[in-house]
C-alpha cells in the first residue's frame, strides 16, 4: 500500500530541502521510515507531487518541495490538511477498535483469530505512543518526530534563519 507523506526540513532552499530528503530516504542507515516501510519514492518516481496537496491551478515554485517563508500560506495550507488526515485516521482505528468506555487498553481483548483488530490495536498503540507510522502523514525531520512542537517553535521565532522551513512529499510503501 502506498501512502504519501509530508515531511519537514530545514534546508536554504527548495533544492537543499529536496536533496536532504532524497538522501535521508534513500541513503540514510537509520532512515526514519526503515521500521514500517519497505521502500520510498521522492521526486519524479513518486506517485505524488504538491500539486496533489494544493488547490487546483495553483502555480508551484517546486514539483515536490514548499517553502514556508516564500508559499508560507499553501506550506500552512499542506500542514494543516496532514495533521487533518492523521486525526481522521486515529479515529477511525479508534472507532474501529469500539474504545469508547474502555478505563485502559489492557481492558479490550483481541481474540487470536480476529488479527486485523489486533493490528489496529497495534497501530492505535503507534499513534498514542507518538511514533512514526503510516498513519502519521507528517513528520519533523530535523527533530525526528512526528509532533510538530519543535516546527511550530521554530516558526514563531523572530529570526529570519528560522523560517527557512521546507515541506517536501515523499511517497511511501508498507
């Protein structure tokens, strides 16, 4: 299954933050997707560019890659919608899963033959826990995390060095 995330760099420019990317997923030892993903797309071999994530005949300075400090409303716009569909689907496992009125998770049995609601225990565990999964849709490259606090603080610093924030697409294989 493939799913496309949105992944935050710091970089001096579009290309910079392109490349960081590229090599983090495609070179890095310790690529933050390793765990969950058996392979990863950046650029024109991916399935997806920005223009899938922003209004229709917007005119984009990159196929791949958007700048906070230059699109800093299209970068927001892109940011808000990942976070939108992580919500969406730590719901649906929620609803899924049937917790409502469960004390703890320990309370919610999973019998042997059901494995697909044991998965999606597994993965709601993921998405409580913080961790990095299919599911995440966005992640913090520079702090490796999949809460956005690092990025927020970043942005609202006064220094023009903190804005050079770069959200690149990334397509991704589990």
């Amino acid at each position: 299954m493939h799913t496309a995330h949105i992944i935050l760099v710091k970089a001096e420019d579009h290309e910079d933050a392109f490349e960081n990317v590229w090599q983090h997923f495609n070179n890095a030892e310790d690529n933050i997707a390793q765990r969950w993903s058996d392979w990863q797309s950046v650029g024109d071999d991916s399935r997806w560019s920005m223009e899938d994530f922003v209004p229709k005949g917007t005119v984009l300075q990159h196929n791949y890659v958007l700048s906070y400090e230059t699109e800093t409303e299209l970068f927001s716009y892109v940011v808000d919608n990942a976070l939108r569909e992580r919500q969406l689907a730590f719901e649906k496992l929620y609803d899924n899963l049937d917790l409502a009125g469960q004390s703890h998770l320990s309370a919610y049995n999973v019998e042997d033959k059901d494995l697909m609601k044991a998965y999606d225990l597994y993965r709601f565990a993921q998405f409580v826990a913080g961790y990095y999964n299919p599911d995440s849709r966005i992640v913090d490259l520079d702090s490796y995390s999949t809460n956005l606090e690092y990025f927020q603080n970043s942005i609202a610093e006064t220094e023009p060095v903190q804005k050079n924030w770069y959200a690149v697409v990334v397509d991704l294989h589990f």
